[in-house]
C-alpha cells in the first residue's frame, strides 16, 4: 500500500504522520513505535465525497437526504441508518463495506454488473466464460512479469 508522508509535526512527541492512500486509517510514528488511528465514518464520507469532487448539496439530493445532515454525518454527530448509508454509497458508486471501511478496495461498478449477468447464466456458459477469463488473466499477468 502506498504511503504518502503529509507533513512532519512540530513536536518532540510525534515524529511522522502519514496517510494511507486506501483512506482506511492514519499511522503515525511515536518515539519510534508505530500508532494506528481508525477513520471514523465522517471522515471516510469526506474523504470519499471530496474524492468524487461532490458537494453536500449534491451528494443529499442524490441520496434522498438534506446537505445538512450529510454535513452532520461528516462531523459525526450523526450516524445514517444502513438504509441511508446505502443511499448515500449508491450515490456516491461505491460498496456500502467500502464507505463504512470494511473493505479497503473498490469494486468498479460495470465489472461487478459483468460479474452478476455471468452469475444469472447456465452453468455450462458460466463455466466457458470463466476459463476464458482465467485465461485471459494469466496472459495479463505473463506480460506484466515479461515487462519488468
């Protein structure tokens, strides 16, 4: 996982603060051992939102909810219910996991469509689309080896 280092602290207490690119967590470095501080649920929004380059006014509309409230649910003096957490992931495309931290990657959208229309199959394509597929990733994955 990358690292970015986002700035040196002016104190003899905390040497290094660094933010990981997956925006699950901070991991600062104290006297030389390692911390690791949690993102809250507001702080994952934000960071999710302002990635996406959408407003609160723009993210409520789309969720169905009041920019305010997304405003609250950033500060986190408010927690959505698991309906509008989902709202609120829709809106913005990703995974509700995803907006609550519990899964560090996305899944993009279109290859998760894929995904479902090849589930909905007979077993007997399922089966020749997906050695296809493997056969396709092992390819890739040849090259990319070759190229380095």
């Amino acid at each position: 996982m990358q690292i970015h280092l986002i700035g040196q602290l002016i104190t003899n207490r905390i040497e290094y603060l660094y933010y990981h690119l997956s925006g699950l967590y901070l991991e600062a470095t104290f006297k030389g051992r390692n911390i690791t501080i949690m993102m809250t649920f507001g702080n994952r929004l934000t960071s999710i939102r302002k990635e996406r380059k959408v407003s609160q006014s723009d993210l409520g509309i789309k969720a169905g909810v009041h920019a305010n409230l997304i405003g609250r649910y950033e500060r986190d003096e408010a927690i959505p219910s698991v309906e509008v957490a989902g709202k609120i992931a829709d809106a913005l495309s990703v995974s509700l996991d995803y907006l609550v931290g519990k899964a560090d990657k996305q899944i993009d959208q279109a290859l998760l469509d894929k995904i479902l229309t090849i589930q909905q199959l007979p077993d007997e394509d399922r089966e020749h689309i997906m050695y296809d597929i493997d056969g396709l990733i092992q390819h890739a994955k040849t090259r990319i080896a070759y190229k380095k």
